[in-house]
C-alpha cells in the first residue's frame, strides 16, 4: 500500500448553522480542517497510507485534532506539540448571491511558529512514495519555507514523488513574496495543481487573449496554462480543477489534467452544493490516488473530478467517500437514485 | 365515509439530519414509517377511515408507534402486540450526485415473527371497502404469504375492492421467490401500482426496445408495461409512478394509469426535494382516494401526482397534507406564493 | 446623515425550522418582525438613521423587542409602552411546489389598541428627512387610520418625504375599506411601492388586457400601472417589485421604477431562497436609501433589487446586508464564489 | 372502563429551552397543554377512557391541537372547532434562586369566545362517571359560567361524580368574582381539589394561627382547611397537593387527602425538577383514578403523590406515566437505578 | 507500555436528548458503547496501550464504530467484519425519581453470532500484560463460552493476568446457566469485579445477615462476599463498585477492594449525575490502571473511585478524562473550581 | 441617571453544550463576554447609564460584539476599531466532582495592541459618575498599564470614583509583575473589589493563621484582609466575594463589605448552577449600583450578594435580571415558586 505524506496547518474550523450569517449565529459547528489534512484524510478513505504532519498545541484542543484526525486512520506519529495556539478558521456558508464567507484567524499557531529542526525529514519521509504540500505552508513564514525546503530536498533524494498545490493566499503573502519563494519551491515538485487565477498572481502565466470567451478562458486556454506552467517548471504533470460559479449553491465542476504532453479534460457535473470547502483539496487527492493506483491519465482525472464533485454533497472538509462511491459516480450514477 | 385497510410492517426511521452521512452523525431524527402506514396515513390525512393492521412488540417503541399513528386518526385497533422488536431503517439522505441510502435492520421484527392465525380477517375487514397490502409483507416470510392469502381470499369474499404495490426488495427475497409468490397474490388483485422495474424483476414484463429512449421508457413504452401487466393478471387498472432521476434533491415526477382500456399520463413537476422516501406510498393513497371519491380516471391520476408531487416536500415517509392543497396544486399554484 | 422614521406594527415571529409544517414542528425559530421594522432595520444596516415607532407590550416580550432592534442601531427612543399583547405571526416555509404559509394572531396587539394622541408627531419627526409607513398600519383600526393621518400632516408640515407600500392583507380589512382609507392617505405620500396586485385591489387600477402576457403583466404592464398611479394620486415615484414564481425556493426577481416621467426596470436575478419574508421590505429599503444618497434613478432601482435580491438569503424578516455587500453585487459578483 | 370528561381550555405552551430566559432565546419548544386537558392525557395513560371538551380554532394550529391529543388516546371527538385563536402560554423554566416564570396570552381564544349552547352536555356526559373541571373554565367569562353550570346540572342528573381544583388565577379575575361564582358552581361538587392559598383567596378560608409554623401550615392547619372547606361546602372529598419550595429546581412534594371525616397525610418526596408545570393537574388525575378503581384512601393518596412526583421529572405538562409505573415509586423503587 | 486486550460486545447506543422519554423523543444522540470497549476507551485514555476485539457487520455502521475507536487511539487491529448486523441499545435517562431506562436489541450481532475459530488468541494475545472481559460476551451463546475458554487457556499460556467482571444481565441467560458458565471461565480470572447483587445471582454468594444494615450491606458485608467470593474461586483480588441510590441523579459512590488478604474501602463521593452509564466499567479500568502501574492497593483503588466518579459528569458510556485529571480528584480537588 | 464607565477586554465566548467535553463537542455557543464587559451590562440592566470602552476589530466580528453589547442599552459610542483579532475564550461547563474548564485565546487582540492615546479620556469620562477596571486590563501588557493610569488621573481630577476587581489570572502575568503594577494602579482606587486570594497573590495580604478554619478563611479572617487592604492602600470600601465550592453545580454563595471601619457580612445561598462564569462581575455590578443609588452598606451588600446569586442561574457572563427581581429576592423569594 502507498504512503503519502502531506505537511500543513489544520485548523478549528467554525462554521455558521443553516445558513446563518456571522452577526447572527449563537453557535457554530466545529470540526478541524486545513488543506494538506483535507488531502491526508481524502487518501486514507480511499483505502492509502496517510501520514499528516504539522504541530499542534499542547492542550485540550491539540488533543481534540488528533482523535479528529485518527478516526479516519490517517497516521498522526509524526505531529508535534508545543507552544503555541490552534488556528481557527470561520465559515459562513453563502446561498445564491450571497457568497461563502471565510475569516482567518490562524497567526501565531503552533505551526506557525513551528522551526524547521523540529521535523525530522529523514524518518518521517522513510518507506513514503509521494509528498504533497500547498502554498499556504510556506506563506505563513520564513521558518515554513525552510522546513518545505527540507522536506524536498529529502524527499527528492529518497526518490519520493512531490505535489504542490500552488493555494495562493492574498492575505497570508503578496504575489511578489509568493513568486520569488514558490519559483525556488516548485523546482523539486513533480505534480503541480494550481488554477488559472493562482498560474497567473504568483507566476504571471496566463493564457492568449484569443483564448478567452466572455472573460473566462476556454478549454484551450486552460490547455496552455497548463503547457506554459510545465515549459517553465518542467512539471511532469498539471491538473487544474475548474468551477463555474452559477450561483453560491449551485456550481459547474470539472478539470484539466497535462500528463506529460496529452492534454486530457473531464466531463462537467453541475453540483447542487451543501459543502464546497475543500473541494480542491479531494481533487488533489483524486488525482495523486489515480496515479499511485496506476489508473490511466483520462481515468485519474474522471476520478478526481467525480471525488470532488462528491465532496460538495458532504459537511466539513474532509471528502467521506470511499472508491466505490466514486467509481459508482464515474460510471453514471449521478441522478441521486436511493442505496437500498 | 370509505373504509380502507392496509397491512404490513411499520419501522422505526432512523435519519441523519443535515445531510451528514451515517459515518459523521451524531444524532438521529426518529419518526416511524413503512410503505403500508404510509399510504394507511395520507388516506386518514385525506378524510378516509384507514385502519393498519400490523403486529407490534410489547414494549415502549410499540407504544411509541401506536401514539405516532392514533394522531393521524389512523384507526390502530386491529393492531396485535407481542414478542418480537421493532424493525428499523436508517436514512442517508443524498444531495447533488450523492445518493440517498437506507440500510434495513428489520429482521426478526414483531410483524416478521407473526402467525397467520393471529389475524382476524374477517373481524378486520368487517365494512371495509378496499385493501391494500405491498410486496414487501409477503417478502418478510412464508407466515407472510399465509397471512395476506387468508386476507386476499376474505376480501374477495367479502366484495372488498385490492391493490397491491409491487415493492420489489432484492435485500428481502429473490426475483425467482418474489414471481413464485407474487404470481399468486395478484390474482386477487384489482389495482396494481408498479414500476417497470419492478414489473420487469417480478414478472420479467418489460417493454419492446423501440419503446425505449436512450436507456428510459417512452410514454409508449410505460403503455405497454401497463397493458402486458393487464393481459397477463387481469387487472382492473395499473398505475405506475415515474421518476426522472436529475440529481438527488431534484426530480422529475409524473405517473401514468390503464384503467380498463384507457391509458392515461399526467402533468410532470420539476421537484426540489426535501425528503423523498414514501412518495411512491403517497402516489398510491392518491389512486384509492381519487377511485373511493369517484374522481374520473385522469382527475384521479392528476389527484396522486399532485399529492405525491407534494410529499417530496415534507420531513418524514408520511404525506402530510389535505385534500384541498392538492386540488390547489392541481388547479396550478405550484409556484409556491405565499399563503398568508 | 439622513434620518428616516418608520410607524407599524412588529411582531413576534415564530417560524418552524427544517421545512417541518406546523402541525409536525416540536419548536420554532423566535425573530421579531413587521413591515415597517424591517425597512428601518434594512436602512440602519445601510448606516442610515432609522427611528422606529411603534407601542410594545409592557412585558418581557416589549422588552425582548426593543432589545432585537436596539441590536441593529435603530432609534428605539419614541417607541411607548402600554396594555395589549405582541402580536404574533408563524411561519411555515415552503419548499418546491409547497407554498410557505402564515398565520397571522395579532389581533388586540399593544399596537393595535394605542390611540392617536399617544404619538407626539412633532416630536418624533423633529429632523427627520422621510416618513415611510405601510397600508398595513391604517388596516389594523380606525385609532392608527387616524394616527397616520397626523403624522402625514406633520410630515408634510415640516417638508418630510413621505413613502407608502400599499401592502394590501386581505385579512385585515375589505378592498372597499381599503380604497375608502387609502385613498385619503396617499395624498400625502411622494413615493409609492406597489405590486400589480395591490394596485388592482385597492384602487382598481390595472394594466390593459394587451399587455398581459400568458396570465403575467409584461413590462409595458408594469409601466402602465405604474404611469397609472402617478397620473390618479400624483405620485412623484412608483416602485414595484417583480416575483416570478418558479417554485417556492426558486425565483425570479426584479423591479420596475417610474420616476417623474421616466421608465426605469432593472435586471432579474434566479434566486434560490432561503426566507423571502420582508423581500419587499427589503426592496422599499433600498429604494429609500439610494434616493437619500442621491444615487440616480437607474443606479437606485438596480440597488434596491441586488439589496432584495440578497434578503432571499438571509434568515429572517431583517436584510442583514451592507452597502458594500449589495454594490458589489450589482457589480455583478452575484456567483458565490467565496470571500476569504 | 370507567369514563371520565374534563372540560377546559388547551394551549400552546411555548417553552425557552436549556434554562434561557424569555429575552435571550431564539427559540421556543412547542406542547400543547390546559389544567383539564392534562388530567385527562393523564387519566388516559393510566388506561382509562377519557373525554376532553373544548372549543379549537378552525386552523392548522387546531388541527395541531387533535393531533397532539389523539397520540394519548383521549377522546376528542366532542372537541368543536369555529372562530377564534388558540391561547399561548410561554414559559421561562426557573432555576435554583431563579422563579419559573409564566406570560399567559389567552384571551379571545375561540374557547374563551365559546358560547354554552355549543356543549351538547347530554351527549357529551352519556356513559360518563366522572365530570372534572378547574377554576380557570369559568375564570374565562360568564359564558363559561353559564357553560359549566350547564355541565354540572346535567352531571348531577346523571348521577355523574363531579370534581374541581380550585385552580385560582388572579389574572383573570379578581378574588370577590371567583368567591361569588366558585360558591355557586362547587355546590355540584363531590371532590374538591384546592391548596391553602387557593382556599384562602377564593373562600376565605384558613387555618388558626396556631396552625402556622415559621409561616407555613402544619399537617394540623391542612387538616383544618380540609374540614373547614367540607363544612362550608359539603365536600365528600377535599385534596390538597403540598409543595414545599426549596429553590426552584428542588422541592417537597406531599399531599394530604379528607374523606368524609378520616384525614390522611402522605409520604414526601424530594424530587429534583426537570418541569414543574401540570404536577396539581396530575395529583388530581392521580386521585381520581385511584378513586375510580376502589384503590382506599391512603392509597389513593399515595398514588396520586407519587404519580405527580415524576410528573416533576418528564418534559410538557402532560404525566407521561403509566399506573405500573406509579406503583413501582409507591412500593419504595425511588432511588432512580437502571431498569434494564 | 503495557498492553491490555479485551474482549466483548459494542453497539450503537441510542440515547434520548434532554430527559425526553422514549415515548416523547424525535431525536436520538448517537455513540457507540459496550462493557467491554468501555474499559479499551478508559485504559486508552489513560495512555496504555489498549486492544478492543470484537466482530462488526460490514457496513457503515461498522466503519462508524471503528472511527469511533480510533479516536481514542484504541487498537482495533484484531476486529473483524462479516454478517449480521450492530446491536443497538436504548437509552432513557432519568432523573429523580424516575430511573433510566434501558432497552436492548443485540440479538443477531455480528458479534453474537461469530464463532471460536475467528478469533487467532495466539496472534491476538501476543506481547499483552491483562486480558479483560466481562459476564455478558458469555451469555450472548455458547459459542462465545467458547470463544471466552480459548481466550483464557491461551491468556494463562502466555501468563496474562486476567481480569472479569461479573455484569450478570438477567435478559440474556438464567441464573443457574450464568452459574454454570461463570463458574468454569472463572477458574482463570485474577482479578474479579462484581457487585453483591451479581455475586449472589450468579454464584449464590452472600453476607450474613448480620452484616446487612437497613436492607443494605454494611461494610463488613462486602468484605464478606469478597472473601467469600475468594475463598470459592481463588481470586487474586476482587473489588466491589458501591452505589447509593439517592435519586436517579444523585448518587453516593465508592468502593471496597480486597487484596490478598487485605481489606480495603474508599472514599464515598456524592454525584450529581449527567449520565452514569458505564460507571462500572471505568471502576474496572482503574483497577487495572492502577494495578499494571504498580500503584498500591489502597491507591489502586481511590484511583478507580475518582476515575468512575467522574465517569458520572461525562456524557456518554466512555470515561473521557487523564489520568492527571483523576489525580487531581484524588488530592481533594473535587468541589468544582474553575481551572482556568 | 448615573453614568458608569468600564475599561477592559471583551472576548467570543464558546462554550460545549450539555455539559460535552473540549474533546467531544461538535458545537459551540457563541456569545460575547469580558470582566469589564459584563459589569457594563450588568448595570445597564439595573437601568443605569453604562459606558463600555475597548477596542474591537474592522471585521463581523467586531461588529457582532457591537450589537451584541447594542440591545443591552450599554453605551457603544467609546468603542474603537482597528487591527488585530477578537480574543476567545473556550468554557467547558462543569458538573459535580469534575470542574470547569477556561482556555483563553486572547493574544494579539486589537484591544491588547491598542496604544493608550487611542482612548480620549477627557471625553470618555465626561459627565461620569463612576469609572470601573479590573485586573486583567493592566495584565495585557504595559500600553493597558498606561491606558489605565491615563484614566484614572482624569478620573480623580474630574472627581470620578474608582473601583476595581482585582482579578488575578496566573496565565496572563507574574505575581512580581501584578504586585508593582497594581500598587501602582490601586491608589487611584476608591472601592476595591477582591477575593482573599487575590489578596495573597498581588498583595502578599492574609489572614493570621489564628483566622483560618479546616483550610478556609473564617468572617474574622475575611475582615482582616478587608482592613489590611484599606490599612495599607486607604481604600474607602473593599468588597469581598465568597464561594464554599461543594461541587462544580451546587456552591454556597455570599460577600462581605468593608465600609470605612464598618464590616458587615451578607446572608448565604446555597446555588444550583447554571452558568457561574461572570457572578463575581455581577457581584462588582451589584455593589456599584447599590452606591450610587444611595443604599446603605448593608443592603448595598444584600443586594449585590442576591444579584450574583441570580447570574448562577442564567446562561452566558452577562447577569440578565432586573433591579426588581434581585429586590424580590432580598425579600426571601428564593424559593422559586412560579410567578405568573
């Protein structure tokens, strides 16, 4: 069985009941979340070896995230504790015209604050076929970007596959920070997941003008986003996940995939939505599934494409389907009949 | 004032609330239903006299039923109680591309252990006008197929209109034992509600291929079901329900009706979907109202998609509404203004 | 900053939660609401100087009232107390075909039974730059006809805008009453919100059968009615709120403005509903505001009907919206997408 | 089966949830409940058949009303339904220091508009042997004088035992009216149940000063109160429910019972509180099943304490016990271990 | 770290919100429960390492109980999956006088119906310090006798100190079959938990009636059927969990513990209680606990009083608190302060 | 009317329902509370005009603690906005042997980096009466020290008096440090507000030994903190809170008051608990509003005593009772009869 590892912040996520704004709630639901957790969880549900690791506090709350995270049977022996707070993130889930909110409240966690000495690379990376990051760990701060560089250095030298999910955050780090870290970061990553918006702020790539329609880029032009990201990286392989926002509740899901030089894109799912948080998150997790499991480059990305269009019909972050509920999806089943 | 019985088992439902799926719940909504009540309640919420016939365990979750059933003014006095638990059904309820899913936890029940002689058949339907029983009762065991035997037969005796939902279970018997059985318990039948496939698993009754459009029944088709079902048992009239498959919460729905000679098809509504297990129960109850009040063939048929139609709005299996929100959805306010 | 009074009735709201219908519900959601409150919560959110006058019960509920608006900024400061109960309204929401309904127990409320002199309209006016009340405050008895009355005097005395929503309850008072007071009353009122409805039934104007598309007035329609308010009371403004009903969770949206002698309609928004109770309350607010801040014509339909547009989201009677949250939806940032 | 009628006014109670006082919640759990109707859910859980009279608005909260009643198997069909609201009563559970506190918002219910003519007592009291009614009935006006009146002389005809608690409400009218139309109405009856205020506020009536001790009555002073309201009025039967208030949430709980000359003191219980509201009602209910069933005085005494002792521990008004149950407690099972 | 196994039953453990009875409730709370879990999660808790094996069905519900394990970082590594469905229990708790009521519907389990051969003691039992299981996995059927038997004979192969509490369920077998079983697997067992109810039902030991105070047993009682129950069987130690039944939520609770030939008795705390389901088996958890970390008897045993004191405060079947928290109590810390 | 001001921090309070541990929770309630804080509400609900002062963030947070703090009439118009977070503080109520628990999240507040020239005193204070701070404000850290000491040199040159609570919080800073800041700060003191350790820590301050009964302070003792704090930093009046902690949900509960030389000790109450979080506040608020209503000092004590007892019992910091009801409860109406 694969062992993935994946390396981030997870944080107490506090979402807003039935569609209540934040000046109106009295309670919030909570559970822990964060985008490289999300991707650890995804791949432990499919059945791989997961390893999630990052720093937590020591206290009630630190606790709490590794019974969140266990009960899924992704691997916590490599979380650390110490100082510090447990990030928190607040949710205020849109409908129709009214977008999702999210409020960041996550300076000073224990992660944050975390040093690069405190992993230990070598062990933790021992016996693992793939490594996955997104830009959010090295955006919140010096000490992290050292710490992912570690992490690649080892992991390129033990021959382990490395993803990235570019993630670009305008409020954790400007796009100048972000190109001149994420161009030193990207060069040992074998798997880049990224979308157009995020190809452009923190590496100035877009597509021609002649490939835009209506403002938005066509198939082609995500197709030469994903060749221009590869001609500048060397990427192996580009997915881009790609939503069309019809309204707060109901959205167009598909994805591009460059494998090597095929260009592949997925069928589109219009998703009636109850939780598109994370979405991404399973989509990278789709895909790194796909290619560990030996699935074909067009059946990899109708899998992520499918697990994420899954993701949207489930509360919290965290993608709680199994394969057979996403092959079941991929070979048609999307009318909703019941399970009996 | 009509008097209808029905017959069969009652479960206590188990649902996740807030599309949580069965893994994340921390709580269940309880309510108590079973295809027969079902239809016993929506014809007691239409003004009928329905009484259910069921047998029930001796202990607070039998209580618990019989107080759930009595404020419909469903007549419980013919219900037996005795050794046995109460069968139960757990519900997932899907959203977008994620299915609904039950899971049945419903063996060794009360009614399932049940004898044939326990039940007064000629006590029951004492000035009863109609019976209706669905494939499921007989599906729960041989005492089962005894038990509505010895009821078909006092009906017929008595000059007692029957219908019979199809209901085909595979989780409770095999396409083999359900035809063996059905075979013989639909010649006492005069109203059939089926599906096609249900028609197809039980009888191997299914249309010619020019009737089907990629991969569905035409009207033509469902006309064909209809009449081969008639040819081969005789029946008075058969309804069938149809379900358009968009996505989970959003349904096509309509229904077609042979009665006699005359094939008839009705409005189809566009549903978005609160709940939409018993709405089949609830097309059912419509056809026996529409039949027993003297409705015209296609008022009856508008008459049961329009309540069902509503049903798939309502928490719950049972179809709480009133004769006069049907007729207003029939005469066309489906538009949802508000009723102030 | 301008500084808006409003005079109605507001009400304890108690609403089933979960889609439950009144007779299965075992809670209610608790609000407070009216017509006239939620103008003024809507304005004070604007950042406008709302002053709401009304009479409370001098119990726990008066005090439970004045804390829920005091919340919002709005001027509680001439409200009086006294003998009479809070008036209730229940709210059962509808879902696809299931219209949402309200029964209205607000008879002998404080309000109802408060007397003209008990409103020192000198006062309460005292630099106030417009006067907005609905035809929902004369309806409730002759005492508040009259203490309309003297505030419409004193508003004009003192050189106040005055608005009026015809708002026409067909359980509160006949269409003759209705004309007879009405009629009396919109001489005093400069800018007037209608529907094609309330037109027809409390003044009998309606549009010519040519413009009358499928059962629905076309936009010529609406320009009639609206030319024909003007032209009969000498409106300076006729604002109408256009719903399409698709179902009970889906709408169109819209809005028409006749201004002087010019036409205005803006777009129509889809918009999937979470609680459209106070929508047109919402759309008066916005009116108002837009013409107290000077916006043009076009700029004010357009704001009124994005501000409105978002209401549909929100829970509640109250448009917890901000300037900012409206104009960047009329900047067209209406697809959801989240804000992080 | 013995059968007994009550006859009163049913209300939703609408109940602040987890202890929140009535200006902090957003939320109200709902019941239905009235003195009269909750000895009669009591007396039908014990097995017996009982009646409940009243007069329900002709709407969905109505509908409510039979709905909620009919699950317990009271009798509900001589209930009439026509103008008018349902009464609310809202209540703000208290706790330790902290009073219960109770908003009654009954008047213009369509039973307190009921006129006597509507009560077909001779149909309603055939096969009766019981009639029970409280002081709030004709607390609601003259009508219901005339109405219970009417009852009571048509019990007295039938030879039907008639009870009353004295039930006095100083909200609904002042103690000289209760004294002159008490005096009146209790001339009809056989049981009387009362507590010393009641007695004292209604009738005047107390216990010697030497009766008193550090404020409250001795078992001496209830005894005396007993026989002084047997003296007055010819009571075969005086009972006196007798809580001792701790802090709200913990109490006392006896009773003492006069029939004929034999005076009887039950057994106290100190009983923790989950709501308090409905325990006379079901000390009552308690009496008059025990009376009913030929249980002797003592243990129709010790019957009815322990029945309202739990009812201090169930949610609502109603006694949700069985007589099994009340034995079990009576026989020293008080110590709360697992049934199992 | 020391290595605990044990060995039993766990079940969906359905529980009704706010003191509702079974009757009232619309909603249950979920966990997931059993004797023998309860004391994996408890010594989990406490930091050793704890083994649950147990056999679950192959659905969801058997993937939620494994979740629900993993949390607590229990090793569920020798679970297995196959037919048959999750036992379910429910639960009503009381309050006062009135006491919690549990009803049971395991039969048909998974785990019921697995037979000896599927469990590989060998594998199983490998590197463990105590073996644990309780009265009730034998009296689930033979097979489980079985199963027990070769749990044991292997445990003393491997010289496992083995541990059983009595937990006689009167539902589940006879008291001369539970005499029967217990008395053969009890040839292995080091450590016995029971009560003096158990010991006399099962074994027919009990103290002289000298030692029975006001229908209870005094202290030299318990120490009586201690060493009584040690002279018959040859226990190392036995303990003795003590009950005070006050009310169903307040309790007296304490312990007795004889060691060798020593007598020990504890503390007794007075409980106010949240849910004290599972108290016993956290009792058995401190024992061990204490016991595998070379505490001394009279430690060992305030340890298991305060560990299942708290257990009381703590919603849920699982004792949810540190060791360091524990500790706490046992220094006197028991009055509540806020730690902050 | 007289106007107080208060100073401090005002945080998101979560605190796990139904007694759930951190760990378990799956939900918060939210609300808003602060030492400082809720002596401002606490006053505005006795009717007085109460000013609270800090500093908020520009986010919904901030301004959801605006209308939180908005519908209690507490004076808003002081509050500042700017960067930083809102702090948060977790609560894990208590329950019988196992205490409560409080995590602080309060770091990096934009209170805590707000500069002392951020707040106007001079316009602040102007027309005050009374101005109140407590401990925890100068512990934030030396821009807080120096924003107090600003206040309170224009508080005593406008003549103002001052009062403040200890509050010692180990977490937030060193007993060295407390000691010289709060010496310090304390000399602008006029009533101080205190709890014997308090005393200890900051001040070194105790009892002699002779005082101190099984551990705790006897009155004697209590009086001689009093008089050793007035000795030592001439306060005018130093007021006590005592709590005898039985278990974390039952508490004894009373105070004492040094005034000038004259000592007086208030009557006791044994309190079930709600929510004790926020009493002693409520105890600052209760002496403040007897002084400045000119109670004499022993019902200025009587009357906060009674008014804190009342906070135990409703949830949430803030006391939401009303000067009447507090008085009912001097009276000896503790005993929590239902008012109606």
């Amino acid at each position: 069985m694969a062992r993935v590892v994946t390396f981030g912040e997870i944080m107490m996520r506090l979402a807003t009941p039935n569609f209540l704004r934040f000046v109106q709630t009295r309670s919030f639901d909570v559970t822990y979340a964060g985008a490289e957790a999300n991707v650890a969880v995804s791949l432990a549900n499919f059945g791989l070896e997961a390893s999630f690791v990052t720093k937590l506090p020591k206290n009630e709350f630190g606790i709490a995230v590794l019974r969140y995270l266990r009960q899924y049977n992704v691997d916590t022996s490599h979380i650390i504790f110490g100082e510090g707070r447990l990030g928190v993130y607040f949710l205020e889930t849109g409908y129709s015209q009214r977008p999702s909110k999210v409020i960041y409240d996550r300076a000073n966690s224990a992660f944050a604050l975390s040093s690069p000495e405190e992993y230990d690379w070598d062990r933790i990376l021992n016996n693992a076929n793939w490594f996955h990051f997104t830009g959010i760990t090295p955006a919140l701060g010096d000490n992290l970007v050292q710490a992912c560089l570690d992490a690649l250095k080892k992991a390129k030298e033990k021959g382990i596959i490395v993803s990235c999910d570019l993630n670009y955050r305008a409020k954790l780090w400007s796009q100048e920070k972000a190109r001149e870290v994420m161009s030193q970061l990207v060069k040992y990553v074998d798997v880049l997941f990224a979308n157009e918006e995020d190809a452009e702020k923190v590496f100035g790539i877009k597509a021609d003008e002649s490939n835009v329609v209506e403002g938005k880029l066509s198939l082609k032009g995500y197709e030469q986003v994903c060749r221009r990201l590869k001609e500048r990286f060397g990427f192996k392989k580009v997915a881009i996940s790609l939503r069309e926002s019809i309204v707060a509740n109901l959205n167009g899901w598909s994805g591009v995939l460059l494998d090597g030089d095929d260009f592949y894109s997925a069928k589109q799912y219009t998703v009636h939505i109850v939780d598109r948080v994370g979405a991404g998150d399973s989509f990278s997790a789709g895909i790194i599934y796909g290619l560990l499991n030996g699935m074909k480059p067009e059946e990899t990305l109708e899998f992520a494409v499918a697990a994420s269009c899954l993701k949207h019909t489930i509360v919290g972050d965290f993608n709680e389907v199994t394969v057979d509920e996403v092959k079941s999806l991929m070979k048609g089943s999307g009318s909703g009949r019941v399970v009996r």
